[in-house]
C-alpha cells in the first residue's frame, strides 16, 4: 500500500496524549484508500473520465460520493492566442473548482479511467493544475477507475450534487515554465526533458498541432508510455523512476523541464520527476512544442541526422 501514516504520540507514563492520527498527504492513493475515505469531511473525489455516458458501464457507471468534471469538457484546459491545451485563466479555474464544492481545506483525490499514460495523463495534468494553484491536498488514484472497479468499489446511477465552495488561488510559479523560462534554460544549459513518443522526439513524425518536426535543442528523451504500465494499471514505482532519470543523466534534484506537445505528456513525466521521486526543481512547460515550435524563428533539432 504506497499510503503513509503520520506517527500517533504515545501516552507518557501512563497518562493519555492527545492522538495525532491525521495522514500524511501522498501523490498516488489506491482503491482501498477511496473506498474507506469517500464520503467523509474534507475529502473530495473528483471523476474527470471523459464519455462515461457512451461506455456500457450499466446504470450504475459512477463512483458513490464522487464529482465530476471530465478532463476534456469541463474546463481544465483552453486555447490561448491560438496554442492548445494551455491553462485557462485562473479565475476561471477558481471557479470550476470552487463549483465542485471544492475549498482550500479538502483533500483532493483525482480519478481518471486507468486506461494508459495517455489517458492517465489527464490526472497528472490536472493534479499540476492544482499544485499550480497553491492547491497542496491533492492525490491521484493509482490505477483510476480500472483499480477502482476491480476493487469492488461502490458505483451508482448519479454523480454527486456539489454545494459551491470558494477556492482561493495562491500562484505556485516554481512548477511552471514559461517561453521565456525555456529561451533562459537553452543559454544556461538546463537539462531538458521531451515526454513525447521516441519517434517525434527524433523528428520522424509530429502532432498535427505543432507547426514542424523536431525537439528543443540539447533535449533528452523519457518517453510518457515508461512512466504508467497500461497492463497493470500502475504508475512507475520510485524505483523505476530513478533509472529513467539517470539512464538519461539528470542527477538527483538537478534543476529541468519537462515539455511535449500541449503539456499533457508532459505532465506525466513532471508527476514522477517532482512528485514521486521528489525533484523539487522540475517544471513543466506547458505551452510546450505546440507554442515552441509556432514562432519559425525559435531554434529546433532534428535528431534523424537529415
């Protein structure tokens, strides 16, 4: 169980301590963690599975206790000044959130379907989203709805009525790369890391949405697909991570940023970089090649050696 529990004080010569049995926050929850805190005070589910409705999942397709808000209608992500997939305005954000029935006391648990890292990225981008925010309760349920169900965990016909809340943001900018921020690393030589699939890494193929091939100069390759296993429906342990990240020489707690396409990929590889292995100095970019690669006199490098 990745779950960790804050130590309770013990009663000092036989006299009671008060208990101080309050858990300890963690990036990635499993089923029976929801299954036992749903419904309770300050913890809120948040079902962001896109298409529930066309699946055949009966009459009971949802998670008791849980909201939603799916990851590609609600409101997550918006085109800014033509470049896809970036953040909306925060207020906007603030008051999607807050319309969950979401204030800054809760703690926030994500759940996307488990499917693969594609799908499951849209967990890590909205958990980014909320750190982003200042928003620090907030975890992911490993496996999504797939571990959920397997679980047994409860399902019913309805989603659950928020009461609105007010959310009240608290920009956290050290998580966040900018253009800018991305012109300033290639001078400084801040490592660089493409979430992309090898293939658009190398500049053999690209996204429809980003103007032409290639990556960011002096960029490094951990592809999104290592850090999820769509078999087991399981994010990468620490373990893994640690070996993806030497294997393309980032040392521990070296400053990067991670980029893909729209900063959904990405946010795949900043979850375990940041989140998991716990390097605090990664940012993810969210504008990524789609906002890169849309001024032709920003540089790019073509790994196919043509």
């Amino acid at each position: 169980m990745r779950l960790v529990f804050a130590t309770v004080a013990l009663a000092l010569l036989g006299a009671a301590a008060p208990a101080l049995a309050q858990e300890a926050i963690t990036p990635l929850v499993d089923a029976a963690w929801v299954k036992e805190h749903s419904g309770k005070d300050n913890v809120v589910i948040i079902d962001i599975r896109d298409k529930v409705a066309e699946t055949e999942l009966g009459d009971k397709p949802y998670l008791a206790n849980a909201v939603v808000a799916p990851y590609a209608t609600a409101g997550w992500r918006t085109e800014v000044q033509g470049i896809p997939g970036m953040l909306p305005p925060v207020e906007n954000l603030a008051k999607l959130i807050g319309d969950l029935g979401i204030d800054n006391d809760d703690h926030v648990v994500i759940v996307p379907w488990g499917t693969d890292s594609t799908e499951f990225g849209g967990a890590t981008r909205v958990y980014w989203t909320f750190k982003y925010l200042g928003h620090e309760e907030v975890s992911i349920l490993d496996g999504g709805w797939r571990q959920y169900d397997a679980a047994g965990g409860e399902r019913v016909a309805e989603a659950a009525k928020p009461e609105a809340a007010t959310f009240t943001v608290s920009l956290n900018d050290k998580i966040r790369a900018t253009t800018a921020d991305v012109e300033a690393a290639l001078k400084a030589g801040t490592k660089l890391i493409d979430g992309r699939p090898t293939e658009q890494y190398e500049g053999k193929s690209k996204s429809p949405i980003v103007r032409a091939e290639g990556t960011l100069p002096g960029a490094v390759n951990i592809k999104h697909s290592d850090f999820y296993s769509a078999e087991n429906a399981e994010y990468a342990t620490p373990e893994t991570i640690k070996a993806l990240s030497e294997a393309v020489g980032l040392a521990k707690d070296q400053e990067n940023i991670v980029f893909c396409n729209t900063g959904h990929w990405a946010s795949v590889a900043w979850f375990g970089l940041s989140e998991i292995l716990g390097n605090k100095n990664t940012r993810m970019y969210d504008g990524s090649m789609a906002e890169w690669a849309s001024d032709p006199a920003r540089p790019l490098e073509d790994k196919t050696g043509s």
